[in-house]
C-alpha cells in the first residue's frame, strides 16, 4: 500500500489546437480534463500498474468536484480535506502544428490551519501502515514551507517510509528531516546543491553526498537519459529506449510510483529502477497529462537498459 500526499492537487485542462494564432479567435480541436497534483499522478500510475493506493489531498471549488469524480472513475481511492477556496486549474494548451506547449499555471488556493490540521489528523490515522508515504509536489500560500520537514518526521517516527518529490525551498527543507527516498531530477538537484551537475560522474558524486546525509535510496531522473539511483549497497544505470514523446508531463511522478511500488514489496534497487524507467518512459509516450498505460510499460520493462556503477 502507497499512499500520496498533495498539498497543492490541480483540475488540469488540456486542449490541442491546429495553429495557436495570439489575439485571434482559436478552436480547439480536443479538450480533455485530468487530475493533477503530483502525488495525485503517483496514486494514479500505483494504481494502473496493480498496486494498492490511497491519495490524501485537499479538495474545493467546482473544479474540485470534477477531479474527485475523474479519480472515482478511475478506481483510484482518496480521503481529500474539503476546503473553501477551489483548487488551481493548469490550462495546457499544444500546438499540433508547431508542436509548442504554452501552460498557464495557477496559484494554489490558500489552505486555512484548520484545514491544514484536518489533513495532518488524517495522516495520523493512516490505518494500516503503508509501505511508503509519498510527499509531492509544490506548497500552496498558508502553508509553512518547511512542512514536509515536519510531515516526514511524524511519518518517521511511526516508522513509515517516507519519499520526497518537490523542488526549491520545500525540497531544501524535506530533506533535513532525511525522508527514506528522493528523486529529484538534474535541475533541481543543482539547485538543492547550489552546483551544476554536468556529467555521470558529478551526479553519482551528488548522490552520494546525498546518502551520506543518512537518505536511504537516492535517485536523480534524467529526463531521456533514464535514471542514476544508489543505496549504501550498490549504485544503478537505468536507460530507456528511445522513444516519440507526445508529452513529459507526468514523467517523474511515474518514475517515483515504480520506485516505490516495487521498493515497497522488497524488490532490488535494480528492479525498482527497471519498473521506475519503463513507468516515466511510457508517460512520455501518451500525450497532454496523460500518464501512462500499464500494456506500454509492461513492453518497454524488458527493454530498460541496466547497468552497476562503481562509485
Ligand atoms: N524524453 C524522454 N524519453 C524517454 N524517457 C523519458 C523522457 N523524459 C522522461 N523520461 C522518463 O521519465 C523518467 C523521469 O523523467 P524526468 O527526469 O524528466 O522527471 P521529472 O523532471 O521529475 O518530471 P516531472 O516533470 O514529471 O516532475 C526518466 O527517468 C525516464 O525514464
Ligand atoms: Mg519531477
């Protein structure tokens, strides 16, 4: 069992239009909704590759109601805190034509303590105790930053594993408290390290710098080039295929669910990478904010390219 925490989930709207003309009258040519949020995305990849999830999360707005009812149909349990302001919206229109993605991000809503205190009551409660609690995903306004810090301290305390996926000053806080895993991509690695990290060699050294720190299971994501990943035993290359992208959205959050899946019922750090490249390659193959199917990464598995690293 996984569960996902989203603080900040979102109503993603993505249309496609034939040539995007500014300041002209455009018609989409397709038009879809989908639940966002990064730990939303972990659950629903967790779920479509068989495993057992559950989503915690806030929920407000008519915008609201329509995710809760996408993620109903998609089987995909929750236990969402009702808030008074709506949740974002992302609006993700692409181009057909000239293949370009304009997104339009909205701010999150502002959480209230009371309703920041519910969420936490419900993360205490947890029933039964899952193999890994997911932190992912930015903060919206009224909530401290440093609050994955504080969320995965508790989770610790009860000896839950815990994993971080967020950037920035949320990523540079989480990580004091030493969640069980981190899986940032190269970027915010940089960033969280105040260094760039311009080959193989300075991202295991990263890693590493990460391990010693006391984190357990340290993966940083390279978009096409796979996966560097390393515990205290050993250290992995995961390499995908190449492939057509239609779309990354989604494409680390896919990454993170294999990890964990797979981490979560004793498999190798060979194996969670294996299922952790073929689940964030597959999302590259679905377009706008679709994740991925379960058929396309059960075909790219085999074809996942692994390798041991000496440190
Ligand atoms: N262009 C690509 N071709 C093949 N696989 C890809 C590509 N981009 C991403 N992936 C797959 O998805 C995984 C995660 O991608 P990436 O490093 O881009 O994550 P991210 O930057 O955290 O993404 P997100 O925007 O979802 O947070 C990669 O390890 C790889 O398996
Ligand atoms: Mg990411």
């Amino acid at each position: 069992m996984i569960a996902t925490v989203t603080l900040n989930p979102s109503l993603d709207k993505t249309l496609t239009v034939h040539g995007l003309v500014i300041d002209e009258v455009n018609r989409w040519t397709t038009f879809r909704h989908d639940p966002g949020g990064k730990g939303i995305n972990v659950s629903r990849v967790v779920h479509e590759l068989g495993g057992e999830t559950i989503a915690y999360s806030f929920i407000g707005g008519d915008d609201g109601e329509i995710m809760g009812r996408l993620l109903r149909r998609e089987g995909v349990t929750f236990d969402f805190v009702p808030i008074r302001q709506a949740i974002r919206s992302n609006i993700i229109i692409t181009d057909i034509k000239t293949r370009q993605q304009t997104r339009i991000g909205a701010p999150g809503p502002r959480i209230s303590q009371v309703e920041l205190q519910r969420l936490k009551s419900k993360l205490r409660n947890i029933e039964s105790k899952p193999g890994f609690i997911v932190f992912a995903g930015s903060v919206p306004p009224g909530i401290p930053d440093d609050i994955y810090r504080e969320l995965i301290e508790k989770a610790k305390a009860r000896k839950i594993k815990t994993a971080l996926d967020t950037e920035g000053i949320w990523l540079k806080k989480g990580v004091e408290a030493k969640p069980n895993l981190i899986k940032p991509n190269v970027r915010e690695a940089e960033q969280l390290l105040g260094m760039e990290l311009k080959d193989e060699k300075a991202i295991i050294k990263a890693i590493y710098y990460f391990l010693n720190q006391g984190i357990e299971v340290v993966t940083i994501s390279r978009g096409k080039d796979g996966l560097l990943a390393a515990t205290r035993g050993q250290a992995v290359k995961a390499v995908p295929p190449r492939v057509k992208i239609k779309s990354s959205v989604g494409a680390g959050d896919s990454a993170v669910a294999g990890l964990v899946l797979k981490l979560s019922q004793g498999a190798s750090l060979e194996e969670a990478c294996r299922l952790a490249v073929a689940a964030g390659t597959a999302t590259v193959l679905t377009p706008g904010t679709r994740l991925c199917h379960r058929q396309d990464v059960e075909k790219l598995l085999p074809m996942v390219r692994i390798e041991l690293v000496t440190p």
